[in-house]
C-alpha cells in the first residue's frame, strides 16, 4: 500500500518508521497471507481528537478500496498521541473501549508515564513490545514539540 494515499486525507509525513517484522499473533494470515509486515506513520498537521472516528471510517474504506477478492492487503489502525497515552480507533467493542460514535470504539491501549509508555492488561503484544514503545517514544517527544510550537 502506498503511503500516498493516506497523505491525501492526513497530511504531510511527519515520521516513517523502517519496515517491522508482524509475528505477534496469526490472527492476520488467513486473509492477508505469510509473512506480515507493518510500519508506523505519523502525519502533520495535528489533527484534533474529535476527528479520530471520521478518520477511522475513511481508513476503513482504503481498506476495503485496496483489498483483492474480499481480502484485506493492508490493516490501517489510526490513533492519536497525547502527552499521558495512545488511543486507537476500532470497530471493536470491549470493556475497556469507550464509544465515541458511528460504530467507532476508543481503545486505551498505552499510557505514558514514568518516561516510558506502559501497556496496560489489554494492550495487544506489538505493542507492548519494547520496539514500538520506543518508536512511539519517539513520536510523542516530536507531538509535544509540535504542540509547543502550535500554541506559540
């Protein structure tokens, strides 16, 4: 998939990570085959919260654009960076995922404190892993940068 397409509707890119191994879970295999890779984006600008479920239906519909005889190619999970976690946006219900509209869940699914994002007992593997921790680290100290910049 190329990354084109989501920097029509998200902006410009603001972080690339290199290309990352998927061997969490093989949840993934049957529709999208063997091996898996993935990567993780950011974009600017910043964009507000209250756009996550409009974002995540959009991502929803590239999905669907870019799969071949009814099988995903790619699995897009936008989320937003704040200074205390990471929320991604699902289409699936649980305990620990607030609604926010339009069939569209908030999943808590790090928090940041002590220096370091902390998963939490829901947190999917990958990220947990120390890999996209630090990647996402990364991603937050470049948000609060920008954050500063945009409220000057």
């Amino acid at each position: 998939m190329g990354i084109e397409i989501l920097m029509e509707k998200l902006g410009e890119l603001d972080f690339k990570s290199q290309l990352l191994p998927f061997e969490f879970t093989d949840y993934y295999y049957k529709e999208m085959g063997y091996p898996l890779i993935r990567r993780i984006v950011a974009f600017l600008p910043l964009f507000s919260r209250e756009e996550l479920v409009e974002i995540k239906l959009w991502t929803n519909e590239v999905e669907e654009l870019l799969s071949q005889n009814g099988k995903r190619r790619v699995n897009i999970d936008p989320g937003y960076i704040s200074q205390h976690n990471l929320i991604l946006a699902t289409t699936k219900e649980a305990p620990h995922r607030p609604y926010l509209s339009k069939g569209i869940f908030a999943d808590l699914t790090l928090i940041y404190e002590y220096g370091e994002f902390k998963p939490l007992k829901w947190t999917y593997p990958d990220y947990a892993s120390l890999t996209l921790r630090g990647i996402l680290k990364e991603i937050r100290s470049r948000y609060l940068k920008q954050l500063k910049e945009w409220k000057c």
